[in-house]
C-alpha cells in the first residue's frame, strides 16, 4: 500500500517491488481489497482514484484493481479514473462502482436500478469457457456472492461479454479479454462472497504479478523506516492501552530504536475491570518500559452528562491530548508521538473525498489540533490479524497477541448514553462474567471480539417475588478477522444461558440480557 496516500513519510524498500495498484473511488471495501491481495502474498498499492501515477513506480504496476463507491457515475461531480489507467496496457478489474467507471469510460450505458440490492445472491456463469480466468476455479458452493450497488450496467460496451448473472442483476460480470478488462458488479473482497479470494487469484494470475509480500518484509522494512522517520536522536513517546495494536507498536518501536522509546499508559477510568493492573503486567512483560498515569477523575469529569458518542469519543481524545501533552513535557527530546492506529480506522474516518464517514476514531479524529507532536504510526497499514502476526514475528506471548480488541474510547462507548460510576460498574462486571464464560467454554479464543453494552433500556422483571424495573445488558460477539466485515457469533445457547443467568444473579441493577445478532455491514461492532 502506498504509504504516501496514507500520509506517511516512510520510505519503503516495496517501493521498487511489482505490485498491483488499487484505485480508492471512497468505498468503505476498497481496504479489504487491499488486504484480500496482500492475504495472496502480493504487495499492492493504494491510491485516490483521481491521483496522477507516479512515474518511479509506473513499471512496476502489474495491474490496476478500480474499488466501489458512495456515487453513482452519471452524477455531475462523481469521481472518475485518470486517463493513464486505460493507457497503461495493463489488466483492470473493476469491482461495483470501478465496473460502472469502466463500462461507462468505453460506451456502456449504468442505470439506476429499480431496487437497490444489499446483501446475498447466487451467481450463474453464462460463459463457462470465457470466465475461466475469474470463475473457472469456483466450486457450487463458491457461486454464493455479496451485492452492495444502487445502479447497475444495463448495457455492454463493445467488446465485452456478459459473464455470469444472478436473478436480478442480468451483468453480474463482465469481461473483454482481447484487452483485458474485467468487471464485477458484486464485491469479491468481504467474507460473505466465499469464492471471493479465488477470483481475485484468477485476476492476480492474469496480471502475471509475483507472490512475495510478507509480514517478515514488512517487519525489516518498517524498522528502517520508523529509523528513517525519527532519526538519530528523537525520541518517540507511545500511547500504551495494553491491546494488541498498542503493545505491538510497542514492542516494534522498542526494537527499532531502542531506549528513545517511552511508553505511557493512561488511565482514562473506561477500562474494564483489572485493566489497569494487566496492562502494566502485560507491557512490562514483553519487554516495554512503561510509567501509569491516573487521570481516571479528570477524564469522567469531562464526561459527566455527555450522552452523544461523537462527543464522547472527541471528549476522551481530547482530554487524552491534554494528559497526554502535560506529562510529555518532561521529555525534551521528545518529537513523535507513536499510535497503534491501523488501516480499518483510518478508512472508517474517511481517508478520501469521496469517502462516507462511518464514526470517528480516537487515533485518527480525536487528537485535535492541540497535538504538537509529529504523529509515528508503523501499524498503520496493517489489518488486526497481520498485526497478530507481526506480535508473533516480534516474540509476543499468545495472550498478549490473542486479547480481543478494546476502543481507545473503552467502556464510554459501551455505554450507549451518559457514563457514570455506577453504569460503568454495572458494565465492568457484566463483560467480566461474559468473558469469563467464554473462556471456560473453550470459545473465547475462536471469536474475534466479544463484550457487554449497557443499553438505556429499563424493564419490568420478578426477581425474588419482588417487581424490579431495571436495566438491559447486551451481549455483542462477532467472528472476523479484519474486523470490516462480520458476522455474529454461533455460540452454543447454554454458554449464553449460563452467562445471562450470572449477570442477572450477580450485577444488581439488571435484570435483562439480550444478544445482539447483527452482522458487520449494515451494523457496526461496537454499539457506538
């Protein structure tokens, strides 16, 4: 991925490394293409789809991958590819919006669609022979696809064919092989299109690219650049949580510069139960020289009756800015400062002017302008299960790489309302017994994030003869690995059962637990 798009001044030996260039037309997906491609073990690159191509690379574009979008391509002011992309001679595949783009360009004709498709549907090859390229490797069970579009190709081009179809959209996909064009009207890249990373193989083999990207040669490459960025004699301060993301970080910048980097953990008084007590446990046993700030009163002082969430997560940045910047100030030579942020927060903040804006993210929208420290951010194109490998590369332990994820915010935004004392408490306790369960079941290690969220409901319940009007827990599991996309978790009904039982038993003020069965898209997988 160009580190450039993303902001960055590293310098990466990749830069000379043939890859495949995806375009960014502002879709929420067009990461998870990213991360398809790199899961083949090809290095690609990311960049907005109206920037010019930069001539030191040019020759090592192997092919060009145009990504979905919010617009609709006859719209005045839709984003539309540079000429160069169908100058350059290499193969284009096209995916949702980059089809439409790409049937447009050569004289097809897009159309809204009498309704718009968002979800499951069957793919039928029309051309069994012609498609092999894409399709031919699919079995039955692999034809299952994801549709997410408003408009569809009503009209090929010259040249193309139609290559498969579903039910209610007649040009699923569509190819030119004479010049190598190839469009597909559903998204390939998220897990509820299982044949998903084949097709993208076929196009990977039609481009002819090599196989060699690695979380080994990210891990050299990035130390050098990390050096590069700080240089000799600046000195790096972390913002340290105890999560994955931040003890990787951790740990990385530890190794590449060495004692110029200082780790601070702050306690913001939104942490889970014990938190505080394992974060420095767990820090300080990979290695990280780690100081704990307690600003836990000042930051729930800030919060008192703030029950929007953009405001609660702008609040807890910038508090964490103000702590932050007081404490750092005893550190002359400091100049960066290191964030554990990575790629799925940044895309869901909306990296590119075309891009809808999901939420904000503490470590991308929440520092503010305050901020007076150059930002270090080395995981900032990795998705979480690459940055669990890179732990492993790094010596981490597997509880430390296995934690489920945490928000910056923490339990501010598991609380859907005001935070308080007393509904942190319940929440605290009601996540500890639901992990807990988990892990005597066995299952905590399977799913990819699990927790409770208070929600601001009250019921009537009985609890010991006794009429009770209290609040309502949810429990929130999902199975993911890039955590963009996912489904809820199939867990067995006794473990819910046992779990829900204790919560009512133990956490006084509940009286109600519900589990959340929502999948990733349409809904989020915090609550807020």
């Amino acid at each position: 991925i160009n580190a450039e798009y993303m902001g960055k001044n590293f310098k990466m030996a990749s830069d000379q490394r043939d890859c495949l260039l995806i375009l960014d037309f502002g879709s929420q997906y067009t990461h998870l293409i990213a991360r398809r491609v790199r899961e083949l073990g090809i290095f690609c690159r990311m960049q907005p789809c109206n920037a010019a191509l930069d001539s030191a690379i040019s020759g090592f574009v192997k092919g060009i991958i145009l990504s979905g979008g919010p617009s609709s391509v006859y719209e005045q002011g839709a984003p539309h590819a540079e000429p160069w992309v169908w100058s350059l001679g290499v193969p284009v595949l096209g995916i949702c919006y980059g089809f439409q783009e790409m049937a447009q360009h050569f004289g097809g004709v897009v159309s809204p669609s009498d309704k718009r498709e968002f979800g499951a549907a069957v793919l039928e090859r029309r051309c069994a022979s012609c498609a092999d390229p894409l399709f031919g490797a699919l079995t039955p069970d692999e034809l299952h696809i994801w549709m997410s579009h408003g408009d569809k190709v009503t009209e090929l081009p010259r040249g193309f064919i139609v290559a498969a179809c579903t039910t209610s959209c007649p040009v699923a996909a569509a190819m030119d092989e004479t010049r190598r064009l190839y469009g597909l009207q559903f998204h390939p890249e998220v897990t509820h299109t299982p044949g998903g990373r084949k097709i993208l193989s076929g196009f990977a083999d039609i481009c002819n690219v090599p196989r060699t990207w690695s979380m080994s040669s990210f891990l050299s490459e990035t130390e050098a650049a990390i050096r590069a960025q700080v240089g000799p004699t600046a000195e790096v301060v972390g913002a340290c949580s105890g999560g994955v993301d931040s003890t990787v970080m951790a740990v990385l910048l530890s190794h590449a510069i060495g004692a110029r980097f200082r780790a601070v953990f702050v306690d913001n008084g939104v942490l889970r139960e014990n938190e505080s007590t394992q974060v420095l446990a767990l820090l300080q046993s990979a290695g990280v020289a780690v100081v704990r700030v307690d600003a836990s009163e000042r930051f729930l002082s800030q919060l008192r009756g703030v029950e929007s969430p953009e405001d609660k997560r702008r609040i807890i940045g910038a508090t964490f800015v103000d702590v932050f910047m007081e404490y750092a100030k005893q550190w002359p030579l400091v100049e960066f400062l290191a964030q554990g942020t990575l790629y799925p927060d940044v895309v869901e903040s909306a990296p590119g002017p075309h891009t809808a804006v999901i939420k904000s993210h503490h470590n991308v929208g929440g520092l503010g302008s305050k901020l007076g420290l150059k930002l270090c951010e080395p995981l900032r194109l990795l998705f979480k299960d690459e940055v669990r490998a890179l732990g492993v590369l790094l010596g981490l332990s597997a509880e430390a790489v296995g934690r489920h994820p945490f928000p910056g915010p923490g339990l501010a935004i598991r609380i859907v309302g005001e935070v308080t004392p007393a509904q942190l408490a319940l929440v605290r306790a009601a996540d500890s017994i639901f992990i807990e369960e988990l892990r005597t079941a066995g299952l905590y290690d399977s799913i990819g994030q699990a927790f409770a969220a208070l929600l601001p409901v009250r019921s009537v319940g009985v609890m010991g003869d006794q009429r009770t009007y209290d609040q309502t827990i949810c429990l929130r599991a999902v199975d993911t690995t890039d955590y963009m996309t996912a489904k809820f978790s199939r867990i067995p009904y006794d473990v819910l059962e046992r779990a829900a039982t204790r919560i009512i038993n133990e956490v006084r003020g509940v009286n109600r637990v519900v589990f959340d069965i929502s999948s990733k898209p349409p809904s989020t997988i915090e609550w807020e």
